[in-house]
C-alpha cells in the first residue's frame, strides 16, 4: 500500500483463510494496510518533487461483505489504526509545538470528544497536591508540566460484580536536553520523541472509547519539559514524591522516572488491579534488545502476559529481571533511594529504571513497565507498517492486553 501511494483507491483481494483464522488475518491484513500507508503532513512549505500522496481509501476484499465477524474486525482495525496514527502524529510534531500545557490541551480535547472523563493538573495543582518528581523535573522550563487523568467505565450492569480496573501510565517528556546533567548534541533531536510514551497511552484510550472494553480504563499521563536553567533541578537535589519516598537526585537526565513514579503512586492511590506503564526511559533498553524489541519489568505473570500480547501483534517485548542487587546499588546515603547507580555505573542501566519504579507501587498491585526507547521511533527507511518517525508501539500491546484482561482477569 505504501508503494502504490498517489492511487486514489486501491483493492486488495487476498486469500483469506476459511477457518478460525480468518478475522485474525483480516484485521492483519486491515491494519498493515492502514499504518504502512501512514504518513505525517510534515512542515514542508513546498511540494516535494516526486513525492505521490498517501493511497486515500483501502478496499479488503471478503467472501460476504455483509458477515458480521468481518465487519467487526474492520471496525475494530478502524478504531485502533487510529490511535496508532494520532500517537505517531503527536510523536512526529515539532517540540517548540508540543510543549507540556499544548500537549495537555490536545489529549484532553481529543479525550472529552471521544466521551473520556478528563482531569488536568497544572503546576499549581501539582505542586499543592505533592507531585514533587514532576514538579522537580518542569521547573526548569518555562512551558510549566501537567498531570494529565483520563477515565474509561465499561457498560457493566452492577449485578454482574465487580469490574476490573486497569490502570495506564505514560511518560510526556515532550522534549530532554538532560536538563543541568545535558545530553550529547548528536541526535538531541529525535528527543522530541521522549513522550511516546504518554502519546501511545492516550491514543490508546482513545481507541478505548470507541471499541468500549468491558473493563475500567484510567489513564496518567505526567508531562513535562526538561530544560536547564537558573531554576532546574540539580544533582544533589532531594525530591519528596507524591508517595512520601525521598529520592536523592544524581543524574537529571534520568528525569522519567521521577515523574513516572509519582503518576504511578497516584494510580495505586486510585486503586488498581493491573499497572501497565510505557515509557522512553532507558538507553540501556537499546543496547541489551536493540530498536525492535522492549524490555518489560514487574509482575512475572503480567510480564509474560506482555510478551504474548506483543507477538500477537507484532510488536515483540522481553520480561527482563529485577535483581536485588542493582536495587543495593541504589542505597543513598541521605534518602529512601538514588534515582540512579549510586556510583553512577550503568551496568543493568535498563534495570535500574524498573528497580526504582518498583518503589512506587503498592504490593496488591500487578504492573509491568515495559521500556520502548527502541521501538517507539524509527530514524530509518519504512519497513514493513513502520514509517519513518513515530512507530505507535505499544499503543496495540496495551489494547490486546486490556481484551485480555476483560476476557479472562
């Protein structure tokens, strides 16, 4: 489809199988079309010499048009392209156009259209509620950060018990300079893409509210913008969370886990029974499973629930470990825990971020962290549904496992 692109329409007329395996290959078939056609509008002034516009409409050609199983895959494949799209949109916007308060207002105002229960906290309302991780990591913008909570409720009668609850979180650092411990200038630039974390989470609750699981979706999307100035956080800081833990600060650019771990303390305050958290939070993700596979972190079984929901999809994650003694290596001396290695070792670097976000969630609590720093964006060629930019991932892991999780607890 992405090679036909400049056709107005284009049919595809594929051997479906004639079995239970059918709707799977046909919402395959649906969605590969659809986000291997993707592309951003971009900001180019001018026409692009042999540059064809995007194919406009798919046909999928099925043995009865009319078969509702049919129909329902393309619906659902709809709905979730969608949010891929809008996720990779927001992943691909400029930063000077997406800073934390523009951010806010954009998936607040996609959420409420869609029929989402929205709640926003600006800085004053973090700073007056005890959000210091994210406080501590946005004051040193002038774009202040947000918190921002998005409700889903299942159309479940109260004689059927109990609904599930399910609880999202996702990391909008919607740009990382590293702050006063400053990034590399090489490749700064695809830091624009550090809150795919938090554009997946709200796409995918998006796609919530247009297929209506019957289970309770609430998300948390901490946002800020990591900046070094005269009012940035500094080495050496000591930030109290929202949890009450103290943490002493020794590298800033290791800024998505302080506002992760309050999103997260918040979520469990709320009551949960399922934890999944997306984030760009490690480079030690790259280099133990390069750019394709995430690294996944925290409860065994939901860990594991990860990684088959992510090769059904196509979008392949690992259950990593969390030893006890990369937690030793992250003893301080004057608080509850080091954001970091205490001797600033990167050895288990992806671990550490699991190890410390672990710290913000309550035991009855099942949660995964799943790190995308690899797969969220692609600064190479397309490959297969992957464009160049922003990928989506884990925005269809997160919708199998909230069906999954609806269908069997």
């Amino acid at each position: 489809v992405r090679a036909l692109a400049g056709a107005g329409t284009v049919a595809l007329a594929l051997p479906l199988p004639d079995d239970e395996d059918a709707p799977p290959a046909l919402r395959a078939v649906t969605e590969g079309a659809l986000l291997g056609g993707y592309r951003f509008a971009g900001y180019k002034t001018k026409p692009q010499p042999g540059r064809r516009d995007p194919v406009g409409s798919v046909l999928v050609h099925v043995p009865d048009a009319a078969d509702g199983v049919a129909l329902g895959e393309v619906e659902r494949a709809l709905a979730v392209t969608a949010a891929v799209a809008r996720s990779r949109d927001w992943v691909n916007t400029a930063p000077n156009e997406l800073r934390p308060p523009t951010f806010a207002d954009e998936v607040a105002a996609a959420a409420g259209a869609a029929g989402l229960t929205v709640e926003v906290l600006d800085e004053q309302a973090l700073a007056q509620g005890g959000y210091g991780g994210i406080v501590a990591v946005g004051q040193g913008s002038e774009a202040p950060p947000r918190l921002v909570k998005l409700s889903y409720d299942p159309d479940v009668a109260p004689e059927a018990g109990a609904t599930r609850r399910v609880a999202l979180v996702g990391k909008g650092i919607t740009f990382d300079t590293g702050g006063v411990s400053i990034k590399p200038a090489q490749g700064m630039w695809e830091m624009k893409s550090d809150m795919a974390g938090a554009a997946a989470v709200a796409a995918t609750m998006l796609a919530v509210a247009a297929l209506r699981p019957a289970v309770a979706v609430t998300a948390y999307l901490p946002m800020a913008e990591n900046m070094p100035s005269g009012t940035a956080y500094r080495p050496g800081d000591v930030v109290t969370m929202y949890n009450g833990k103290r943490v002493e600060v020794l590298n800033t650019d290791a800024e998505g886990r302080m506002v992760l771990g309050d999103a997260m303390a918040r979520a469990c305050e709320d009551g949960a029974d399922y934890l999944l958290e997306a984030s760009t939070l490690t480079g030690g993700q790259v280099v133990a499973l390069g750019k394709r596979v995430a690294g996944v972190m925290g409860t065994p079984e939901l860990c594991e629930r990860v990684r088959t929901a992510g090769d059904a999809v196509g979008e392949p994650a690992w259950p990593m470990p969390l030893p006890d003694d990369v937690r030793k290596g992250m003893d301080s001396d004057v608080a509850d825990i080091s954001q970091v290695n205490a001797g600033m070792d990167r050895a288990g670097h992806m671990l550490q971020g699991g190890v410390f976000l672990r710290e913000f969630v309550t035991d009855d609590v099942s949660w995964a962290h799943i790190d995308i720093a690899g797969p969220s964006y692609h600064a190479g060629e397309p490959t297969g549904y992957w464009t160049k930019g922003g990928t989506g991932v884990p925005v269809r892991t997160l919708l199998e496992l909230i069906d999954d999780i609806a269908a069997n607890g």
